[in-house]
C-alpha cells in the first residue's frame, strides 16, 4: 500500500470513528455493507485495518467485520434463489441484529460496483435484491429508531477508481480517488474533529431555519426538470445528525451537505431529469427521465439500465412515489470536483435531490405519518435545478 493512501486511509478511519459513529471506550463495532455486495469488499482491507486501529485506540473492546465477495454475489444473482447464499446473508443479518441488541456501534463501509451486475439477468438481481431489502428491513428500523450509533462511510477501492476515473493511468486512479474521498470528508483540516463539529452545526442552524419557516412546497427546476412537491404539515426538516435513544449524539453518514425531509407521496407533479448516472443493484442508470401525477411515476425512460429502472419502480407500491427531497448548497467540495462518483454518499451531496422510495419516519410527526412514503427501497436522484421553497 503506498504511504499516501496509508495516510488517508488513518485519517478517514478517525474522522468515521470519532465524528460519524462517536464510538464510547468499551463499546462493539460491527463492520459491514448490507446495501449491496452483503459484505465489505476485501479491496477495502486496507481502511477496515485502519479502523480497527482507530477504534481500539478510541477504547473499542472488539472490532468485527463482515466480508463480502464479488464473485460469489454474481454467483449466487445469476442462479437465485440461491440456498448457500440465502444462508449466509441470514447469518450476516442475525450478527447485526445482535450487534444492534447488544448495543454495539455498526460502520457500513460502502464502496461502488458499477460492473457487479454486468450480463447478469436482471429479473434475477431484481429477486436478491429484494430478498437483501427484507433482510435489511429488520435493522433499519431500530438504527433509524437510535438503538445505537452507526454510520456509512465511502470505501475508496480499485474497482470504484477505475470507474470515475478512467482518463488517469491505473497506478493513479486509487490515489485520485482516496483525495476525493478525503477532500469530501474534510479528512485534510488541521482538526478534522473540530471542522466536521463546525459544518454540523452549520447545518443543524438551517435546519432550524427552515422548520421556522414552515415551508408548504418545494419546486424543483432546471434543464430537463419542473417538478412541485407539497410538504405536510407535519413534516420536520432535518440534518444527518442523531441521537441514540440513551443521547449519544452521531453523524449516520460520512460526507453530508445535506438538508432534508420528505414530502407528501401522493403530492408529485411534473418531470424530472437525473443529473447523474446512478449505480443501482450492481448496474448503471444513466439519462434516467421520470414524469411523475398524483405522486407516482407515470412515464420512466433511460439511456442505459432501462429494464434496472422498470423494475426499480415495480419493487413494490412505494418504489414509484418519492420519500426525500434533499436541498444541497451550491459549490459543495463534491460539486466542485465536477465528476460523477457513481456512489450515493457523494452524488446525494453534489446536487439538490429527490429519492425514490421510503421515507425516513422521523422527518415528520404523527399527525402526517400517513403522508409518508413507504417502501422496501430508497435510492437517491441528484437533479440540477433551482429550488423554489414557498
């Protein structure tokens, strides 16, 4: 491993542990991926070995990680269902179901596979990765609840470099990308910890702004894009920062610029153009259009990953309709960078966005809980366009 990406590699490992999952002297952690591969990539090795330092430095009594395999994820996607594979992630899934009962703190290092699902059947990913969502469905709720702290984190890996950025020579790409990683996650300040805790409260500052204001709707426009949103009553803007249930205060995810809150699911009106490919189940959607009435998609068109998006939006009854809409300010240090990562953790902060799918439940009150969209997916869209709030 080259020293400059040792380097990087320590400071994100710190940046994670003591800002994103503010891990306690005595605690777990649980290292994992249960988004996509069901497994930390083995490229990543070099970052969990990181922070399996970081946390027994931070006083951590054990560290544990869940492995992934590409190869075996292929395996198993080109033949599901897959009964060794069934097996494994039900294992995987039990570790963080105990984890979270034990009150261990869970780092999701997630990396991006643009070419995982290459000529795979799509019918075929669409089942696992359906069968993965109901799986995951059994933590989220508690992680989303605040049983412990946890966070996700970009793991920078050979396969990921290559993707974003193919005009360098190969023995360059790792490095660019570990220096976007780090510019992104503000690994590079003199005091990483002071300068996440500033921009936290940055954003926690407008938060509070905008839930004074008590905004109605939100109006999306730009080139491809005119979409209006209505926001209930009792929705609440929030920022990526929680609470855990006994006040232990946590980042969930590693960078964030964003602001956000969901609108209401039936509310939709308009077109929309993704400014960005966007990886999904191990595949590219790229050019994606979506015209949405009465809250739902009524006409989606791709230049690649067409039938990927057909059965997105067929994942269940909320897949179609919207649970975020995201304000981003412009000149972001992702936005700046002006390339696609192909990875939500950095697409989601470059631009304002919308997600497909489920709504995280504490963006707004009981009195709008049946506002709210439900679903079994959530994937982030970034849109360049202006943001009218009224």
């Amino acid at each position: 491993m080259e020293p400059e990406i040792g380097e990087h590699a320590r400071r994100l490992a710190e940046v994670a542990v003591r800002v994103g999952l503010n891990l306690q002297p005595g605690q777990r952690l649980l290292i994992a991926e249960p988004f996509l591969l069901q497994g930390v990539v083995r490229s990543a090795a070099p970052l969990v070995a990181a922070v399996e330092r970081a946390a027994l430095d931070a006083g951590a009594s054990r560290v544990e990680t869940i492995w992934g395999d590409e190869a075996e994820w292929r395996r198993a996607a080109s033949g599901w269902p897959d009964r060794r594979f069934r097996e494994q992630l039900q294992v995987n899934t039990q570790r963080l179901v105990q984890a979270v009962a034990d009150g261990a703190a869970l780092l999701f290092l997630q990396g991006a596979h643009p070419e995982l699902g290459v000529d795979l059947p799509v019918k075929q990913v669409a089942k696992m990765r359906a069968f993965c969502g109901e799986l995951y469905g059994r933590v989220a709720p508690d992680l989303l609840a605040g049983a412990t702290n946890w966070t996700a984190v970009p793991a920078p890996a050979p396969e990921w470099a290559h993707a974003v950025f193919p005009e360098l020579p190969d023995a360059e790409r790792l490095v660019a990308l570990w220096r976007a990683v780090g510019a992104a996650c503000r690994t590079e300040a003199v005091d990483a910890v002071a300068s996440w805790r500033e921009h936290v409260a940055g954003l926690e500052r407008r938060r509070d702004e905008l839930n004074t204001r008590r905004v109605r709707s939100v109006r999306l426009m730009g080139p491809g894009t005119d979409l209006t949103l209505a926001l209930p009553r009792g929705h609440r803007w929030c920022a990526a920062s929680l609470v855990t249930m006994e006040g232990l205060r946590f980042v969930p995810n590693l960078p964030t610029e964003e602001v956000f809150t969901a609108p209401d699911q039936r509310s939709a009106e308009g077109r929309l153009r993704v400014a960005r490919a966007v990886c999904y189940g191990g595949s590219l959607l790229e050019g994606v259009e979506l015209e949405f009435h009465g809250g739902s998609v009524v006409r989606a068109t791709a230049r690649r990953g067409a039938e990927v998006l057909e059965r997105l939006l067929d994942t269940d009854r909320g897949a179609s309709r919207l649970g975020e809409v995201a304000l981003v300010p412009q000149g972001t240090a992702v936005a700046r960078m002006g390339r696609c990562f192909l990875h939500p953790l950095f697409d989601e902060n470059a631009l304002p966005h919308v997600a497909l799918g489920d709504a995280y439940g504490f963006t707004a009150d009981a009195s709008a809980a049946e506002s709210l969209n439900r679903s079994g997916v959530h994937v982030d869209l970034p849109v360049d366009a202006e943001v009218v709030l009224t």
